[in-house]
C-alpha cells in the first residue's frame, strides 16, 4: 500500500457515522458543482455556434471535444489523484473548469474581432470544461470509494453519488437556458463559470489524505500494468458494452419515434421516463446494498438489456416504448455503482485513481466515437436492426460478467478514515 493506514505515525480515527455523511455530502456537491457548469456550456456552446451559422458538421465536432479530452488527461488525473489524494486534484478540476468558463465568456466577443474566432474558442472552452469535470470525477470517486468501509458500503456510496450526474444535468442546462433567455450566452456563460467556485468550499469538508511515502510516488509502472490484474479486462469489457447501451438508447430512440410519427414531447417522454427509473433504482441500492453483489448484478442488467434492446424495435406506441424505457433505466441504471465497488476490490490499493482513468478513458473514447458509428450503421442496416445487433452483443457479454463474480467475493471491514487526517 501506497498510503498511511490508521495505525500510522499520523495518528488518524475512523470517521464517525455523521463525518462520513458530511463527506459524502461534500464529494456528491463538488460533482454538482463541476459537473453542472460543464453541462450548461455543453447545452449553450453548440447554441450559439449555431445561431453563429456554423456548419452542423461543426456543432458535432465541438460535441465531441466535451469527451475528448478526458480521454487525453485521464490517466494523468489518475495518478495525481493516487499521489496527493482529494484537494490537488480538485484545484486542478476547478482552475481547468473555470478556464473553460473564461473562454465561452470571450467567444461571445470573438465574432466581432474574426470571422470564426468565436467557435475556436468554443472549442477550446469545450476541451477545458470537459477535462476539469472529468479530472474532478477521477478525485471525487477514487475519494468515495476509499472511504467505505467494506464492498457493502461502498455500493451505498456509489449509488448516492451515481445522482450528481443527473442532478447536474438537469440544474447546468436550465440554468444556462434561462439565462440566455433573460441576458443572453455572455451572462449564461459568465453564470455557469462561478459554480466551479464552490467546489473549493465543499472540499474543506473532505479530510486530508495523508501523502504517500517518497518512496512509492518515486516507482514508475505503466497504467496498462493494471489490465493484467484478475478481472480488470473482463470488468472494461461489461463497463464498455453497458456504456455503449446507454449511447446506442439515446440515439435510435429518437429515431425509432420519427418512423413511427411520435411527436417531439412523445419522444421526450421516453427518454425523460429512462432517466427517471435510473435515479430511482440508484436510490433503491442502498436499501439493497447488503443483499446484491456485484457480478450477480452486473450479469442481470446485460441479460435484461439484451432481451428489452430485442423488443424494443417491435413496439408500436409511445406508452410500451416508455414502458421498455423504464425497464432499461432500472437496468442500467444499476451498473455504474457495482462497476466502480468491483473496480476499487480488484484494484491495488494504491492505484485507485489509475483504475478509475482507465474507466473514464473507455467511456469517454466510446462516447466520442460510437455516435459516429452509430450513424453509419444504422444507415446501413436501419435503427431497428442496430438494436438488435447490440442487443445480442450485450447479451453475450453476461458471460464475463459472471465470471467477475469471482473476483468480487466479500472482503473484510476496515476502518472507514485509512489514510486521512481530520
């Protein structure tokens, strides 16, 4: 182990029950907080490229910068995160953040200087926002995980935090929009660039982690050293195949309605019906947490999101699709909080941060490119047919997943505070 652990010279206490809900309060705030200011200019950037006349074909590479580059800085976060825990990361997400949040305020001033001034800056601005919230999630969930006490907990935690996403991406948006409705992009703009702000006041509320020893931040080892631990390869996979089951969701259903004459609020519905069952069974999970483990969950969600993906192109209303909607929320909704529990079980203790980069980096790299695949496909082979196609590809990937039930067997307690001072 990398860390000081609670018999060190620090001297640090397990954290009572009522710190450690302040500390999971804190982390699941400064998620909020990131999280929210990157949503809003990722809902108004591609607005006003738009209302700027930029090609659509523009819009969708200024999309794709948002995931980008995560996937370029993941790893780096990782370690950052591994060597100096919560609070150097966290600036680090915060000042990357609120440069984004500069640079959108200045893109509404750039169209008047060059002709497309305004849109490379929006870029950039999308590059930065998208890489402080994701260098944020690293710290905030290497940081919860390590909190928990035993794998039971950290499901509890993982749940509660698998909320700020949608939280975020309900406030961002409709912050950003009203906003530009009453003052235009640069005060929207100038709006969402103060909520990173708060996050460096939620983490005075996250204990300080104890360095790790010279010694072992001196020692070099490649990150790909981690896809050789027993059943990192076969979790990456199922996380891949679940995460490109949410894209390939939100990307024929809209499509699927169009064929079949839904109007835009029908479609609405659906999707909004999808994220709705996912918060709610995140917070069934903690009621349940002692009752599941990880694999026997992980297997159910890729068996039940093959057979709802095969029945979905069959139904004809807007109700059984929302219906079908609902039941692919529970499913996968259930995912993300046992993925990061096996995750930080199979993972050397002192190379949490890194495990989790490697996680980012897949779902980052896969939301920017399986919309494109996606597209192609699904012009080849029709919507309906890429459903079923993916639904099988899922299916089948309930046999690695039961093969991590193996690696995720029950583990020992341990005191809730290793490695912090309070």
């Amino acid at each position: 182990m990398s860390e000081a652990g609670p018999d060190a010279s620090t001297g640090s206490a397990p954290q009572a029950p009522r710190q450690f809900a302040t500390t999971l309060i804190a982390l699941i705030a400064g998620q909020i907080c990131l999280h929210s200011c990157m949503a809003g200019v990722r809902m108004a950037a591609p607005l006003q490229a738009l209302r700027q006349h930029h090609a659509e074909w523009a819009v969708g590479v200024l999309m794709g910068l948002f995931a980008l580059a995560p996937v370029a800085l993941a790893l780096q976060a990782g370690r950052l995160a591994d060597r100096h825990g919560y609070h150097k990361p966290m600036r680090v997400a915060v000042t990357l953040t609120l440069i984004g949040g500069v640079l959108a305020v200045l893109s509404t001033w750039m169209s008047q200087w060059t002709a497309h001034g305004d849109f490379v800056v929006l870029c950039f601005a999308a590059m930065f926002t998208g890489a402080g919230a994701n260098y944020g999630l690293i710290a905030i969930q290497r940081t919860a995980g390590r909190a928990a006490a035993d794998a039971t907990e950290r499901k509890r935690v993982f749940s509660w935090l698998g909320l700020a996403p949608a939280l975020s991406n309900a406030i961002g948006p409709v912050l950003a929009g009203t906003l530009i409705d009453l003052g235009g992009f640069r005060v929207a703009f100038a709006a969402l660039m103060l909520l990173p702000l708060a996050s460096l006041w939620s983490a005075r509320r996250v204990p300080i982690e104890v360095p790790a020893p010279p010694a072992a931040q001196q020692r070099s080892r490649s990150s790909w050293e981690l896809l050789r631990a027993p059943g990192m390869r076969r979790l990456l996979l199922v996380n891949w195949l679940l995460s490109s089951s949410w894209d390939v969701h939100s990307f024929v259903v809209p499509i699927l309605g169009h064929e079949r004459g839904f109007s835009a609020s029908a479609i609405g519905v659906v999707l909004g019906a999808f994220a709705i069952s996912v918060s709610l069974v995140r917070l069934m999970i903690p009621l349940l947490a002692h009752r599941v483990r990880e694999g026997t969950v992980l297997t159910s969600a890729m068996v039940a999101t093959g057979v709802i993906f095969g029945v979905y192109p069959l139904v004809q209303s807007a109700w059984t699709m929302g219906a079908c909607a609902v039941l692919l929320g529970l499913a996968l909704g259930s995912v993300q909080p046992m993925i990061l529990s096996s995750l930080h079980h199979i993972t050397p203790h002192d190379r949490h941060g890194e495990a989790i980069a490697l996680r980012s980096m897949t779902i980052n790299f896969s939301s920017t490119t399986m919309p494109l695949m996606f597209g192609l496909a699904g012009s080849a082979i029709g919507a309906a047919t890429l459903f079923w196609v993916m639904g099988v590809a899922v299916a089948a990937g309930g046999y690695p997943a039961r093969r991590i039930e193996a690696e995720t067997t029950p583990e020992p307690a341990r005191p809730v505070a290793e490695s912090v001072r309070t």
